[in-house]
C-alpha cells in the first residue's frame, strides 16, 4: 500500500521500466542517424534507401508508441498497483527492442512483436481509467 513516508518508494519499479523504455526510444533514435549517414541522406529529408527508411520508421512508431505507453503506464500505477504496472510494462521494451531489430531486417519481421507490444498499451489505456472509477466508489 502507499507509504506516506516515502512515497515514491511503491514506484521505483515504474521509474525503472520508464528509464528502460526511454533507453530503447534513444537507441532506436540512434540507429536512425547513422542509418542517416550510412546512406548519406541529407537532413531534414526522410526520402532514401528502403533500409534507411526502415529505421526512420522504427524510431518514429516507436515514439508514436510511447506517448501512449509511458503516460498509460503511470496512470495504471497511480490507479491500480505500481508493481502490476511495472509487472506488465516491462514486457513494452523489450518487445519493442525485438520490433526495431526486425523492422531494421525487414518490415515483416516486425509484426510478431508488435503484436506483443500492443496489449501491454492497451491494458494501460484501459485499465487506468477503470482502476480509478472503480477507487471513486
């Protein structure tokens, strides 16, 4: 339960998943700038070679990604328990660390992890805003 205390201690977990996800965000951003000057595609375009493009879009659906995802998490901690928060969470990186490095081979290759990335939002976006009608009554 919430310690009033020390407050912050029931979200260590959460802060540590945030880093994590915001870890993966930086690699995948990363990536695409020296995919930028591999190809010698010159700034601001995004026009260039398929593989260029692939990490582009890596990072940019990643970003996509995780403005649902981070705030969704905290919510979810704030409404229903920082640990389940952080439980499910961490599965978001990882998963997405797999999406990049497949999306960096072939657009096909992404799809598996994708597919493990998105309910963890989904519960995210969902369960925060149950967990705190349900805390109303």
């Amino acid at each position: 339960m919430f310690d009033i205390a020390n407050p912050f201690e029931d979200f260590i977990y959460v802060g540590l998943v945030s880093s994590l996800a915001l870890l993966l965000t930086y690699f995948t951003m990363f990536k695409s700038g020296m995919a930028r000057m591999r190809f010698k595609v010159p700034a601001p375009s995004h026009e260039g070679p398929e593989e260029y493009v692939r990490h582009v879009r890596a990072h940019q659906n990643t970003i996509e990604h995780l403005a649902m995802y981070l705030p969704g998490m905290w919510l979810f901690a704030f409404a229903v328990d920082p640990l389940w928060a952080a439980g499910i969470g961490v599965i978001w990186p990882v998963a997405r660390l797999f999406y990049a490095l497949g999306y960096y081979k072939g657009a096909d290759s992404r799809r598996l992890p994708l597919y493990i990335s998105m309910p963890v939002v989904y519960t995210f976006l969902l369960g925060a805003p149950i967990g705190f009608v349900v805390k109303l009554t």
